[in-house]
C-alpha cells in the first residue's frame, strides 16, 4: 500500500489531535484526584494540631511521599508538607 506524502501528514495530524483530546480528558481526572488528596492532607493537617494519630499519620505520608515523588520524578516535582 502506498501512501502520500500530503495522507501521510493527514493522518499524523488526526492522530495528534486525538492525543491531544486524551489528555484534557486525562488532566480533568488527575485534578480531580489532586484534589481529593490534598482535601485529606488539610484534613490530616487540620487534625493533627489536636490528635496524636492524625499528627503521625500526616508524618509517615510526609516521609514516605515526599523523597519518593522528588526522586521518581527526577526532582521536577516537590511535596512539601509543613
């Protein structure tokens, strides 16, 4: 099957823009979830002034999230939970 040059370039930029559309779609989602996990570090940290339990589970999260996701990422991302 042969294929032009200018149906070549069609069908790049079709599969480009569907690429594209996934990942809005994607970004939604991973706002969403961001969200959601963030909610329950300002609960964890809004608590933890007042209950012990809060306090350490707020550290183990600190502690086992925060090199883990510097060095995966290649330190392009930080959480920093203070």
């Amino acid at each position: 099957m042969n294929i032009t040059k200018n149906r070549l370039k069609q069908i790049i930029k079709e599969e480009y823009s569907k690429v594209l559309n996934e990942q809005a779609i994607d970004v939604d989602s991973i706002v969403a979830q961001g969200r959601a996990f963030f909610d329950l570090l300002i609960e964890l940290s809004m608590a933890s002034e007042d209950d012990p339990a809060a306090a350490a589970a707020l550290n183990k999260i600190r502690e086992d999230l925060s090199a883990d996701v510097a060095k995966r990422s290649y330190g392009y991302i930080k959480l920093e939970i203070l």
